[in-house]
C-alpha cells in the first residue's frame, strides 16, 4: 500500500469541506482534499444564496456560475390568497443569487487549488487510520483498485449527512433529524417573477417542510419540495398538478433528489485529530434547509484551527475544540440553527388555519428572522397579541 503524508486531509468536496481547504492550505500547512466523485456538485441541492454568503465564499457573483440574480421571495399561506412579498432592500439585504451548484463548486476549487491545496477526484475514503486513545492520524483512501495510506495530523469531515467514517469516534445524537427532498428543473412556468424566489406552506403543501419555485434563467426553474413524510415526488407532483395555472405548459427536464439533516448541530463538532463539517456536523438551519452558507462558515472555522492547532504541535481535542467554541458560541451560528429548529418544531403543530393567520400577522423581516434563527423573540412577543397563536406558537418560541 503506498503511502503519503499531510498536514490536513479534508474529505468531501462541498462548500464546506472546499473552504476548510482552502483556509488551511492559505495558512501554509500541507492539505489534500479528497472527493469521491469525479466532478464537485453532483449531490443534488439547490445552490441559492444570500450576499452575505457569496462574500464569505471568496467567489465575486458572475454569469459563469451565478443563473439568476433575485431581488426578494414571496410565501404562500395554505390559503393562497394570502401571502408575505418581500424585497430585499426592505430587510437590509444584497441581492440573493441561484447558483449552477456544480459550476459554483467548481470555481471554489479553483481557489482551493491556487492555494495551494491537492484535490484528488474519484477517490473513496473506506476508512479513518485510528490509534491510541481514538485518536485520527489519517484515512486509507482507493483510486480505482489502488489503496493509499494517507498520514495526517488533521482530518476535517465533510463528507455529508450519510457518512459513517467518524460517527464512532464522533456520533450524531439522536437528534440527527432526515428529511427527503426532490426537485424537477422545469421549463415554461408560467405567472411568477423572474428575480423572486418562490415559497409554499401547509400541511397539504408540504408537511413540515414547504414547496419551492426558483428561477435559474434562460426559461428554467427549479420546482421542489421537502417534507416530513414519506413520498415526496408523489407529494410534489400532486402539488404541480393543483397549479395549471403555473404548470400546465412546463415540461420536466430534470430530477433530482435529496436528504436533508434538520436536526441542528450534532453534540460534538471535534475530538483528537478530527472535525465534522457541514452536513457531517449538522450544519445546516433546520427551518430553511439551507446550509450553503452555514457550512461554509464552519469550513473557514475549522481550517483556521486545523492550521493553528498544527502550528502549536498539539492536535488533540483540547485545542480543536476551539473550532467547536467558535461556531457555536462565538459566532452566531450555533445559536442560530438552535432557535431555527425551535421555531421549525412549534410550526409543525400549526394547522393550516393557524398558518394563514400567521400570514396576516408577520411580515418579511419576521418571516427572515423565524426561519434564520434570529430575533425570534421579537416575532414570538408580537405573535402574544394572537390568542391562538400565542399559545401555539409564540410560547413554545419563549420557552
């Protein structure tokens, strides 16, 4: 078995896992970055995100990654006569964009490279290398039928929600919530704006979850949907079916699905030699689903203390889990995703009644701050006013 030696190894090729590498490698430490597929992006998700993400992403917007430029969302309540419109500019918010998620990865990893990182595509990681005291010193890696020893003194995890390399040195909790999703891209849909993003709530919707229309230009659309039931396509196309109005002239040219961790963050982000990222660490705002920017966070996070703990010569928890420290409190992060689930777990209790008089009640800056995490008392302390409401919903965010 041939063998080789880094200071960090990084496994998985997301925003995330792209970032820590990049970080790590710009610190000058040795860092490889392992994907098992032979291109970035083929896991299906949508590539919508804020400007404040594309700004920590390094990447300047352009049309060679970047579909459609969005200046603001609508949401239907179950009753669809009703519903929150918002802009941008309203809630002090750049611009939103739908990324070409592959093309979005791809231009990341040209930054990780000009770093100076190594990238290896097609290549399986079997296992992690673990000595005394769980302690990772590496992973053993296969291009093709070639096994390879690879030595590091950090591994960073971001190889997604469905990895079991670290979770028994690191496990996910009970808490570690999936979700389906699945998604058409779509064209000729018709009666929406072309700079809005599109969403759909209920419990015939999408229970515990909600449907999506994004525009992702020259006539295309991604039209999705994610549930906390079982039959999510059949959910999906039952719901394009009850909008002819939108749909009935659109033609599908492609499917994709997904699963998606909502459970919050998992109980341990770092142990010795090691760090979760991204899906892997539960990275993602359990109401939105959206984890782009969240994981890309966590990425820079963690290749900043790989490289520090690397530096100081000592690689064990006690000084990786100054990662863990800063994403979740002194960042505002942990926070966040934990107020997120919250607020996601008090929605699912609402009938369809209770959410279109939630639509009467919010606005679009409520409607950013419930699903984000942020200031959810302020919403919950408004919501009081409701006598249903108030016991169903803002008490439970007050808890």
């Amino acid at each position: 078995m041939r063998q080789v030696e880094y200071d960090v190894v990084v496994i998985g090729g997301g925003p995330g896992g792209l970032l820590a590498a990049r970080v790590a490698a710009e610190k000058g430490v040795r860092t490889l970055l392992i994907e098992k597929e032979s291109h970035f992006g083929k896991k299906p998700c949508s590539g919508a995100i804020s400007s404040r993400g594309m700004q920590l992403s390094g990447l300047t917007p352009s049309p060679k990654f970047v579909d459609a430029v969005v200046k603001g969302f609508i949401v239907h309540a179950p009753d669809e006569t009703k519903n929150v419109k918002t802009l941008n500019s309203e809630i002090n918010e750049g611009p939103g964009y739908v990324t070409n998620k592959a093309l979005f990865l791809k231009h990341l990893a040209i930054l990780t490279a000009k770093a100076g990182s190594d990238i290896w595509l097609n290549t399986i990681v079997e296992s992690l290398i673990v000595e005394n005291n769980n302690f990772v010193k590496g992973v053993i890696a296969r291009q093709g039928t070639e096994r390879i020893e690879v030595r590091a003194k950090v591994v960073i995890d971001a190889s997604g929600y469905a990895s079991k390399l670290s979770t028994d040195i690191l496990p996910r909790g009970t808490r570690y919530e999936i979700i389906p999703a699945v998604q058409y891209i779509m064209t000729n849909v018709e009666d929406v704006d072309d700079d809005l993003l599109y969403f759909y709530v209920g419990n015939e919707v999408a229970p515990g979850g909600y449907a999506w229309i994004f525009p992702t230009g020259e006539g295309t659309y991604e039209v999705g949907l994610g549930a906390m039931r079982p039959g999510t396509k059949a959910i999906l196309d039952a719901w394009i079916k009850k909008h002819p109005d939108k749909f009935s002239k659109s033609k599908i040219i492609k499917y994709e699905s997904a699963a998606i961790p909502i459970g919050g963050l998992v109980p341990k982000l770092a142990g010795n030699g090691i760090m979760l990222v991204g899906d892997a660490a539960g990275q993602v705002i359990p109401l939105t689903g959206g984890g782009n920017h969240s994981s890309m966070a966590g990425g820079r996070m963690a290749g900043e203390v790989a490289a520090k703990a690397i530096e100081l010569g000592d690689t064990s928890v006690n000084t990786l889990s100054e990662y863990e420290r800063l994403y979740i409190k002194e960042s505002e992060w942990g926070s966040r995703i934990e107020k997120s689930y919250k607020v996601m777990k008090a929605l699912v209790s609402l009938s369809d009644d209770d959410l279109n008089k939630l639509a009467e009640m919010i606005d679009g800056k409520d409607i950013v701050d419930l699903a984000n995490g942020q200031n959810i008392g302020r919403v919950a302390r408004k919501l009081l006013k409701h006598p249903i409401l108030a016991s169903k919903l803002a008490l439970k965010i007050l808890e």
